[in-house]
C-alpha cells in the first residue's frame, strides 16, 4: 500500500531563516504529489502540485518543491519564511491510475518566531 | 466563487447516536471525497465519488459509517451508533477531475 512520511514533526524557525520540509513516499509508479497548508483557523489550500514535466515546482506565497524519483521524495523548500508561514503542511500522493484518492502524510507544524 | 462548503460546522452527540454530516461542492465539481483528520492518525481517506461510477468505499473504518451523493452534486456522510473514536474534524473536497482537490472548512465531531 502507499504510505507517505514526513520527517519533521514540528519545526520552530526564526523569520528570514530558510526552510526544507522532508517528504517520501512509498509507491514505485507514476504518482501525482502535492503540498498542503492549513493556516490557523483555516481550512486545507493548495500549496503546489507536480504532475509531469519540470521536477522544480513553485507554488505559490515563494513555496518550491523538488521531485527527486529516485529518492522518492518531494521536498518544500522556502528561502525565507515569514511569521504568516506558521501552519501546518501536509505532503499527499495521488496514485496510481489517478484514482484521486490522497495518501497523506502525518503533516509538519510549522512555527515561525518573529 | 463560492468554494465547498459543510454543516454543521460542529456537531456534538452523546455515544450511540446517529449523525448526518453533508457537503455541497463546488458547482461543476465531478468528483466528491470525504477524510477524516484526527489527532494520532492524520489524515485518512474515506471515501470518493466520481460523476456516475460506483463510488470508491475503500477508506470507510466500518459498516457504520456510508456516504451518498444524491443528483452528482451534495454528499452525505452518515455515521450510525456513534463511538468516542469517531470524534475527528470531518473534511470533504472536491474537485474537477481528478486532479487538485479544494477542501471544506470540514465538521468538527465531537462524541461525548
């Protein structure tokens, strides 16, 4: 079965500190990835996605991510986070046969001191 | 535009009882999924439903809890005989195909 980690738990920066969030999953296939945040109060937003193509993603608010195929990851990456960057985030796999069920991973706290 | 949208938004029940949680996708949107996020399990996947296809039931935890979507648009999940581990922030999302989902505020559950 799919399964997706995520390494850290629940990570604490410092505002302009820059930030690497680990995710792998377990499937060998063609898989569709994902980042989700969910700010305090609020509901899950998309973060970024790779389908194909490029394996550098950029999403939106400066977030980018990584495909690596044969590490099977898809780490997120921010070159200076901001205090509104605290949330949680959360790396999903969709796959195989673009089924559209989401395997998601335990999620990262993110805390952002000012 | 409007994006999905669930009700309650908190429910509280006493264990045994039955409760109804419903979610009104996006207008267009063909596919409809349910997932569970609780404390200790993450986020879980419940259940999908593609336009007319025989929806995918794969992630339902019993024989408790069944999901319907009536006229390809509004979706109701329905828990029976509620227990306390059913307590967990309910979330539906939908989506044009299969690909990016858009997620609800979701219903929180508690069951005392």
């Amino acid at each position: 079965a799919q399964s997706v980690s995520q390494h850290n738990h629940h990570v604490i920066l410092s505002e302009a500190a820059s930030l690497e969030l680990g995710c792998n999953y377990s499937y060998g296939g063609t898989v569709n990835l994902f980042w989700y945040v969910q700010y305090p109060g609020q509901h899950l937003q998309l973060l970024l996605k790779y389908f194909s193509g490029d394996p550098l993603v950029k999403g939106i608010k400066g977030f980018e991510a990584e495909f690596i195929k044969s590490k099977f990851s898809f780490n997120l990456r921010k070159p200076s986070v901001q205090w509104s960057d605290t949330a949680e985030y959360f790396c999903a796999v969709n796959g195989p046969s673009n089924t559209g069920k989401l395997i998601f991973g335990q999620g990262t706290t993110l805390q952002v001191k000012p | 535009g409007a994006g999905v949208s669930q009700s309650p938004s908190n429910k509280v029940t006493e264990k045994g009882k039955d409760v109804e949680l419903r979610c009104d996708p996006i207008s267009g949107h063909t596919a409809l999924y349910w997932y569970r996020q609780s404390l200790g399990q993450g986020l879980e996947f419940l259940i999908y439903f593609q336009g007319n296809s025989a929806p995918d039931k794969s992630g339902l935890p019993s024989d408790r809890f069944s999901a319907e979507r009536t006229g390809g648009s509004v979706s109701t999940l329905t828990i029976q005989r509620t227990q306390q581990e059913d307590s967990a922030v309910y979330l539906c999302a939908s989506s044009p195909g299969w690909e990016t989902q858009y997620f609800g505020p979701g219903t929180r559950l508690l069951v005392l």
